[in-house]
C-alpha cells in the first residue's frame, strides 16, 4: 500500500466514512448506516439489516463496507470512523492484518477468522486505496461503548493495577425465532485452565436465556473453584443484565419485594432472585462486553446449538411418540427419581414415579439424617430394587428397558460416563486417589442395573421453570421428597449407611 505524501493539504483525508450500529440483540437483528464524505462533498446516507447471524462486529464491518462500495473513486486516502474496538485494532494493525491476508484467513490457532467474507470484501478496497486509517468513535450510534479497565492513577501519583480475577466468564446466549428453543455457550477463564460448558432448551426466551447462562457460569465457578468469596469478571453480551447490577436496579427491585416502580411484577423474578443471591455470595463484576471475536465466536456456537436443537426436536418427534407407545405396551418403564435433604446434611427424603404399563405408582421416605446426593442416589437404588425382586418373583414379565430420569448430574454423569463402574472396578478408589462416597447405594445401584436387561440414565434440569419434557414429573417428586423430609422425626427411619 502506497504512504501519503508529506505536505499537509495532500494529507489532509480526502474521503471520510462514519459507520453507525444499532444492535439489538435481544430482538436478534442488527442496523447499520454510514455517511460517506468525498472532499466536499457529502454522498446519500447509506443503511441497511442484518436480520441472521446479526453480531455487533457484523454490523461494524457491513458499514464499513458499504460506506467503501459507495464510494466510485480509486486511489486517495481514506479515514474511517467506527464504533467497534475490534475493527479498528484488527483490521488497522499493520503487521497482523496483513499477516491475516497472507495466511488465507486462518488464526495462528488454525481456526478460521470471524466474518472472512467481510473481511475479504474491505481488503479489497483497502488496495485500491492509497491509505486507510480506522479511528475508534466511542459514542457513534445509539449504544455507549464501556471504558476499558485500566490502571487508575491513584492521589499520590502512583498507579494502581488491577487485581487478576479467580475467574473470568465470557458467555453468549442464542434462541432460534420464535420455536422457543435457546441454548448457551459458556468459557470460564481460570488461571492456568480454560473450562467450557454449553447447554440448549426446549422452551424459553432470550432474556430468561441469558440470565440463566449467567446463573449457570457461576455456579459452576463455585464448584470448579469450591469456595465463595470469588473475584469474578462476568462479561455479558446483554445490556439489561449489565445495567441491573451496574446501576443498582437489582437492589431496588429486591427492596420492593421485585416489583418495579410502577408497581408491575418484575419479569423473570424467580431468576433475578438467583442471580442476586449468587452474586452476593462472590465479589463480581459485570461488563458489557459486545465488541470482541471471541464473543462473535461463543455466539455462533450458541445459534448452531440452538438450531441442532430445532431439527433434534423435529428428527425427535417419532422417537417420542415410540416411547410413549412402549410405556404403555410395558416394553419400557420409566422412574422419575428426586432426593432432598432440608439441611445438608440433615432430615431428608426421597420419592419416586414409576411407569409402568400407562400407569403410574408413586412412593417415599424420609430419612432423619442424610445428605442431598444420598437421597437422590436412594431414590434410584430402592426403585431398581424393587424392580428386580418383581421380576425375580416372575410378578412381572422380563423388563427389557428402563429410563431412570433425575435432575442429579451426581447420579447421571457416574452412570453414564462409567465413572460408578470404574470406582467399582478400582476398589472404590477415584482417580484423584481418594475414596468413593456413598459406595453402599453406588453398589445396589450398579447390581440391579446389572440383573436388568438395560437401564439407562437421563438428565432434566431441575427446577427450571421452562416447561421441559419431564419437568412436572421432576416438580411432583422434588415436592414429594420436601414432604418426606418434613414429616415428624418418629416417623423418619435411619439412613445406616450415611458416614460423617
């Protein structure tokens, strides 16, 4: 690319583009504009949609790009003006663009650049001009661009820097029109490791996605981490959380019992209540954060998790309609298992929903001192049991397939990663070298799956209020656990096999 000659007129820029966005992510679409100045004159307003896919770097890039094909002229020198960070850093570093170009569009990681058709298109322009230079504007457009976090110079001069969180959180959150399917992609940022979590839903909506990505990020920054009082950098794509904790309105709402000003209920009270209590429970910060390619990169993760959704409910439908039929021949019991436990460790219960030939039987224990897991682990024992001394007493005919479906991923995740077979196998020794807890209900639970012909293990997700397959059938045990739990302490047998 050709320099700019030295003389201040021949420097002075003779073609301007100022990129404007309007992204609403919440509403899945993004707006662009941009005003192209050639010398003196002024060229029409130039705008447009992106209604798939929209990102706010998207947006960024197609105003840049249409500000250049506007302009007919080869040759001068261009400045273009834009709201994007990324943009400016990206595509006006010298040597990493370039460097870009030559490398056919690939990372140094060898995964392919955001947006590389764009990216192709403004390269192209940039050659047919003398000199391009991208200045960063922080307030083009409707949305304010968030300071970076830097060191701030503190009364006696001196600079304070910033303190390395435990864990950063950078997450994105996608639903697919309005089907009512969403899913989440999650990277936590831990020193020394980077963890990835992802999750899809059958019914929700954008702002309920969100809140529970975040939800989710922390709770699983406490158990990779096992302790509160964390230094956590959430960054979020959405405005509304950010603004809820950035200008107190999650306080507010909490001091009027979660109604607004105006009296209206709060939406998506439940889940604000959760992630106000789990923020309280760490030291967080909430950044918005729209304007880099890794949030462009976890979006497009969460839109293709959302969409395989779509087509496995559709693909899924049959599949259904096959189980519900087996249920009822009897080919195929299904058990709904919940355990709860009051305190942890403390009274607790468990309780269970059998099917079993299109009909349902339902049972329950309270146990005076237990833990949560064993009680969810109990539910599933005392039901395979009772399975098998059924079919051993020929009281049944020869179960062929049986679903255990929990909201314990304790339970699910050792079933069906191996991990229960292992501890067996390795005299109840875990990987890590310590000893297996539980190991009396892992053994009955092992052995009946063992005498029954299949029995596999499905995980819902508790409590979640999005009307997912099973999430009644998960509320009714949970409440009948709760009830088990509770009832009056002669009532409640002893769990013998609960260790201190």
């Amino acid at each position: 690319m050709a320099q700019q000659t030295q003389t201040s007129s021949e420097t002075d820029t003779t073609i301007r583009i100022n990129c404007g966005v309007d992204f609403q992510p919440h509403q899945g679409f993004g707006a662009y504009s941009a005003m192209v100045r050639v010398g003196d004159e002024q060229l029409d307003p130039i705008a447009g949609f992106i209604d798939e896919d929209a990102t706010f770097i998207r947006c960024c890039l197609m105003a840049a790009v249409s500000g250049f094909d506007a302009v007919e002229s080869d040759g001068g020198a261009v400045e273009v003006v834009t709201p994007s960070t990324w943009v400016t850093e990206t595509i006006g570093d010298d040597d990493s663009f370039p460097k870009l170009r030559q490398n056919q569009w690939v990372n140094e990681d060898g995964s392919e650049v955001v947006h590389r058709d764009l990216l192709e298109r403004l390269a192209a322009h940039i050659d047919r001009h003398d000199s391009v230079t991208w200045r960063f504007a922080r307030d083009v457009g409707r949305r304010k661009r968030q300071q970076d976090s830097e060191s701030e110079t503190r009364s006696n001069g001196q600079t304070e820097t910033e303190v390395t969180p435990d864990c950063e959180i950078t997450y994105a959150a996608a639903t697919v029109g309005n089907s009512g399917v969403g899913a989440y992609y999650i990277e936590l940022d831990i020193p020394g490791r980077l963890e990835k979590v992802s999750s899809k839903f059958q019914t929700t909506n954008f702002a309920r996605m969100h809140l529970t990505a975040c939800i989710d990020a922390l709770r699983e920054a406490r158990r990779l981490l096992r302790k509160d009082g964390l230094r956590i950098v959430l960054n979020t794509p959405h405005e509304l959380t950010a603004n809820a904790v950035n200008r107190g309105w999650l306080d507010q709402w909490a001091g009027n019992k979660w109604n607004r000003r105006e009296g209206d209920r709060v939406r998506n009270a439940d889940l604000w209540q959760e992630f106000r209590r789990l923020t309280q429970r760490h030291d967080v910060e909430v950044r918005l954060a729209l304007d880099s390619a890794n949030s462009d990169v976890m979006l497009s993760r969460a839109q293709d998790l959302a969409r395989r959704e779509v087509e496995r409910v559709r693909e899924d439908t049959e599949f259904k309609e096959q189980e519900e039929a087996a249920v009822k021949e009897g080919t195929l019991i299904r058990i709904f298992t919940d355990g709860s436990a009051l305190k942890n460790p403390g009274p607790g219960g468990w309780a269970a929903i059998m099917e079993v030939k299109g009909k349902r039987a339902s049972q329950s224990k309270g146990y005076k001192y237990t833990t949560n897991n064993r009680m969810e682990l109990m539910g599933a024992a005392e039901t395979l049991d009772f399975l098998v001394n059924l079919q051993s007493e020929d009281k049944i005919e020869e179960v062929t397939n049986v679903i255990v479906i929990s909201d314990s991923e304790y339970l699910v995740s050792a079933m069906t990663r191996g991990w229960a077979k292992r501890w067996r196998k390795n005299q109840w020794v875990k990987q890590d070298g310590d000893k297996a807890k539980n190991t009396d209900l892992w053994k009955r639970i092992l052995h009946a799956s063992d005498r029954l012909k299949k029995v596999e293990f499905r995980w819902v997700r508790g409590h979640s209020r999005f009307s997912e397959a099973f999430s009644a059938e998960n509320e009714m045990c949970d409440k009948m656990a709760k009830e088990a739990a509770g009832q009056p302490e002669e009532k409640l047998l002893v769990d013998e096999g609960y260790e201190e």
